[in-house]
C-alpha cells in the first residue's frame, strides 16, 4: 500500500513537468516483464543491462530485469515519461550509467523519498574510485578543443567549437573497464538476493573471461594493423577504447555534442587530416547520415574512400535484444571495423 501511494504522488508530481517532454509509449520487452516478481532491476541502458542478464544468467530467484529505454533513443535526445519516472519509483535496484546525458536520473534518485530503491551509478563509480581505473586519469578529459592542430599527441583531436568539458560518459565502450563494471554489478545483484551469490559470482567469473578475451583480440587486431589513425565524421564516443588501444582519432565533434551542423573550418581540417594521414576509411556512428563524411571526402578530392559504421550501442531497440542482439557480439563487429579501417 506504500509503495502505491508514493507510486501515484510521483507520478501526480512528475506530470506537471514532464508531460511536455513525455516520450513515446515504450512496448516490446516490457511486455514480458515478471509481475510476480519479488525483486525489480531497472537499468537505464542497454549495456548496463546486458551484462546484468549475464551475471543473472539463470535467474534462480526469478528477479525482474527491466531495460528502460526499449525503443532505441539516442541517450543524448532522451526524453523521460511520467512512465519511465514511475518505473524508477517500482525498483529495487537501478543500474545506470549516470553520465550527463543521464543528469534526469539523478534528479529523480536525489528528490526520491523511498529508501527501498538502491542505486548504482557507474559514473559515479568510475569517479569516486581511480584506483580501480588506473589508465584513465581525470586530466585527460579537461582538453578545451578548438580548431587548432595543437593535440598532436592526444589520443583524439576534436574539431568544431570549443565547449564546457564534462568527463566523457562513454564508458560503456571500454572494454578494459567493462569487467570492473560487471564485477560491481554482481556485487548490487548480490546484496539484493544474497542466497544465490555464488551463482552469480561464477557467472561473473565466466562472462569476465569472454570480455577479457575479446579485449586482447582487440589490442592484437590494433597492433597489427598497418596504421593507428581513425577519422569521425560524426561524434565521437569513443575515447576510452581508443586510449585503450592507443589509436589517434580525428573527429567533427566531441562525444556528447549537441552539434549537428560541421563549420566550414571543421570540413576543411578534416579533409586535410583526410590526405596528411593517407586514410582511406571515414567513420561514422549506426544509423548516422552519411552527409557530412562524403563532404569531407569531396573537399579532400580523394578517391576510393569508404564509409564505415561503428556502433556506441545507445540506440538498441527491443527487436534487436529479441533478435540476439548482445553487448560482446556488438563489440565482435566494432574490433573487426576498426580493424579494416586500420588497415
């Protein structure tokens, strides 16, 4: 009766000033969510919640896991429904990555009165613990990018216009980071159902060594390769696996840029970072237009160059998850793109 109550005062409150921003009515794999659950995960995104299900793996305990943003939504242009803030209010635990595309859940956790819902918050996790992140130092996201050629040795020179540095969230595509994020996972899954721990310990255990595997055919892809640059036209997420793997990246925009539109400056800088580093791919994000990177390969006069696709996975719908749609094949297909693209 409690837990109804403060459900419909939430929602009551949220509605005023959200119904403008309510999005889309969210289907697919809600519909196959266990309301006889004792226990509620929510998490925000698809990573995050594809390396939940496989420290559940069998999911003794019968725990609900929930996926909040179903319909493929670019996290950047997310827009919360009274829904979405009611479902926030319905778990036990919500897993998210906290970033400041995400800067909504944190507002809904903080003003939160029910002290049953736990929180994970991987960015917050990511900050609050550098030891556990040695390779990832705080300085290196303060970069104030203009247009100049002056990060020569940066892992990412970033065109366009400068902008407030927030630490990159993005954290997701690090695949160094992703078996420190799983580990706490378990550690959350743990608490909330402490009678299947070791289950889910050795499920860990098990989806750790996939991960790790990958990430050293990742760095033996990397190595390698004939060259160690990759060029964006487009934003550019992925700045933790490109530390990660020491390839320098040229792009139009930084990760979390509301930019759409490139400056004549920008087109021209990357069309010469086109010729100087005798590239012959340009890289785009899944489902981006491919408008600004054949400019860039009209103004570069070069021929023979090939658009390629990498996936940030922030836009995974439920047909892709019912599909077989899983974290580490999605990461299988980026090593073997980046891989060409090096080559």
């Amino acid at each position: 009766m409690k837990r109804k109550k403060y459900r419909l005062a939430l929602a009551l409150l949220l509605t005023v000033t959200l119904i403008l921003a309510s999005g889309c009515a969210q289907s697919d794999i809600n519909e196959q969510y266990n309301k006889n659950a004792s226990e509620v995960i929510l998490c925000a995104g698809f990573s995050e919640y594809d390396w939940t299900r496989n420290v559940l793996g069998d999911n003794p305990a019968g725990i609900d896991l929930r996926l909040l943003n179903t319909g493929g939504v670019d996290m950047h242009s997310y827009q919360p429904s009274v829904s979405d803030m009611v479902q926030i209010a319905d778990c036990d635990l919500l897993i998210y990555t906290g970033g400041i595309s995400e800067f909504w859940i944190d507002k809904a956790t903080a003003s939160s009165k029910k002290d049953s819902i736990s929180v994970l918050s991987l960015m917050e996790y990511f900050e609050e613990n550098p030891g556990l992140f040695p390779a990832y130092e705080q300085e290196e996201h303060d970069h104030n990018h203009g247009h100049e050629h002056e990060h020569e040795d940066e892992d990412a020179n970033l065109h366009g216009h400068e902008h407030d540095e927030e630490a990159d969230e993005h954290i997701w595509l690090s695949l160094k980071m992703a078996p420190v994020f799983c580990e706490k996972i378990a550690d959350a899954v743990s608490q909330l159902d402490p009678t299947n721990e070791d289950l889910y310990r050795k499920n860990l255990s098990s989806y750790r060594a996939q991960l790790t595997a990958l990430d050293s055919e990742f760095e033996e892809a990397v190595s390698k390769a004939s060259g160690d640059v990759l060029l964006f036209a487009d934003r550019f997420p992925f700045l933790y696996l490109s530390q990660d793997y020491g390839i320098h990246c040229h792009a139009a925009f930084p990760g979390c840029s509301a930019e759409t539109e490139a400056s004549f400056e920008t087109i021209v800088d990357l069309a010469d970072d086109l010729i100087t580093d005798k590239l012959s791919h340009i890289v785009i994000l899944k489902n981006s237009k491919k408008n600004l990177a054949q400019t860039i390969i009209r103004a570069s006069e070069k021929q023979d160059v090939r658009i390629c696709e990498l996936d940030s996975l922030q836009s995974v719908t439920s047909e892709d998850i019912d599909g077989g749609f899983t974290y580490l094949n999605a990461m299988k297909e980026n090593k073997e793109v980046i891989s060409e693209c090096l080559n």
